[in-house]
C-alpha cells in the first residue's frame, strides 16, 4: 500500500480509520439520551402526581387558602352573600412554635355542636362524589369538612374578660381594651346582654354589649369577631361546655394575607388590643 492508499485520520478517527474513543463516548451518551426521553403522555402523570405531593405538604404544614363565609370580620375581611367574599391564606408555622395570642385573626374549627346549628355539610350525598371532595380536600384542592370559622382573638387562658366599662369597651383582667378594628353600629346601653339565658337556650340581643365576667380555661382561647353586632362568636356560646372559649387545639391557622378579590389584596394584620 502507497502512503496515498492510508486511511484518513480526520476527526474523530485514528488513523486505521475507526471512530476515536472520545467520539465513542459522546456517541454512547446520546444514545443512552436518546433511549431515556419519554413521550408527553408517560411524563404527564408522573409531574402530576409530584405537583400533588407537594401541595399536599404545603397544605399540610404550611398553610392553606380559606374563603370568608360571613360578614362577622368586616370591615377588616369581607364576606356576604352575592358579594365577593375575601380569599385568605392561613399559615401554620406561627402555631408550630407557639400559641396564638391576643390581636390574631384565626381560622378555628367549632368545637361544639353549638357552632354548628346553621352549618351545613359541603359534601355531596352521592358516594363516588363524596369520595372524590375528600380526595382533592387532602391535597387542598377543595374545602375541609367541617365548620370552619374566622375571628380575632381577644382573651388568652387564664384571662378574665367581660364587657363593658363606663365607654362600652371591652375589658381584659379589668382593664379596657384598644381596638380600632371593632365595628358597632349600636351605640352602649348599659344593662343591655349580647346573650341571655333562657330554658329554650340563649337568646341573642345584637344590639347588646354586656357579657361576663368570664375566666379562660388554660388553652383556650376567648374569640370575637370585629362586626361585634353581627357575630355569633364566643358571647354567643356561653352555655356550652367551654363556656364560649375554644381550644387551642381547635385552632387551624393565622390569617396573614387577602388574596383575592384583586382590589383587597393585602396583609391581615394582628394587633394587640392590650396595648395603648
């Protein structure tokens, strides 16, 4: 063979003509590529099952969306029917290191059946639907079965709480309370219950101010809402078991953000009315 007759050792060949190891290798690596790409519809399932996993995490331990069932809180969240109730997001992490204190707005589950005279089940009577709210309510995809409500905290376990002193406020351990976020539409009366015994029950008097004096269990907590004539809060459940307090375990989250309608989106802010 002449030296014109040699194979040629242009790139990627040696000089007997085969491919170089190095272009063997990038050879393998996309064919080993080529041989791990999977259709769209093999890899959908997969994200999607990844995507509710995480969800499922977060609405676990971090916190979830709620919708504003009535107008109790306004005017600091709104909720009515026909309007566009206020979406929230309730974090959990504060609750993980410590108890909820005065001045925070809660999502809490009723803890008697009390609460729960006018609430009615979100869940269908048809068990294969039934089956699938459960499901997406596990992954946060749709709302929990049961009584969820939203107030503020005003008294803390081991409190005594009543009302009211000579201007109508609110008084903790005998001293009135600041809270610019109340909303009365009724001026005091004094000598005027919010909620009076009787054998058929309480019997509640909007226009009433008047409650109390009432001790706080230890890990309970005191709830009113800032509609204070148009909320059936703990002055509206002092005969049950807990005298109207609710439990700390009961407690679901804190209300940090408004998240929908666009125009209220903002911070639900705490503040602590035993300040002045």
């Amino acid at each position: 063979m002449t030296q014109g007759d040699e194979p040629s050792s242009g790139p990627g060949n040696d000089r007997e003509g085969k491919p170089s190891r190095g272009t063997r290798r990038s050879r393998a690596r996309k064919t080993k590529k080529q041989k791990k790409q999977r259709p769209l519809w093999q890899e959908l399932p997969i994200l999607v099952v990844i995507a509710a996993v995480i969800v499922a995490l977060v609405v676990t331990f971090i916190g979830r969306p709620y919708v504003i069932p009535s107008q109790s809180m306004e005017p600091t969240l709104i909720g009515c029917p026909g309007c566009s109730n206020d979406r929230i997001f309730v974090e959990k992490l504060s609750y993980d290191f410590g108890d909820p204190k005065p001045g925070d707005v809660v999502v809490f589950k009723g803890p008697s059946s009390s609460w729960d005279s006018d609430y009615h089940s979100n869940r269908s009577s048809n068990t294969v639907i039934r089956g699938l709210q459960n499901f997406l309510a596990f992954f946060g995809l749709a709302p929990p079965n049961e009584n969820d409500l939203v107030k503020r905290v005003i008294a803390v376990g081991g409190q005594t709480v009543q009302c009211c002193d000579a201007q109508g406020r609110v008084e903790v351990d005998g001293k009135p309370l600041n809270e610019p976020y109340a909303h009365y539409e009724y001026p005091y009366q004094p000598g005027l219950s919010f909620a009076v015994k009787t054998p058929m029950g309480l019997s509640i008097n909007p226009a009433g101010r008047e409650f109390g004096p009432i001790k706080v269990p230890d890990g309970n907590l005191w709830m009113m809402g800032d509609n204070r004539n148009d909320s059936l809060d703990s002055r509206g459940h002092i005969d049950d078991q807990y005298s109207g307090t609710v439990p700390v375990k009961n407690v679901r989250g804190k209300a940090v953000f408004k998240i929908w309608p666009l125009k209220r989106i903002g911070p639900v802010r705490s503040q602590n009315p035993h300040t002045n």
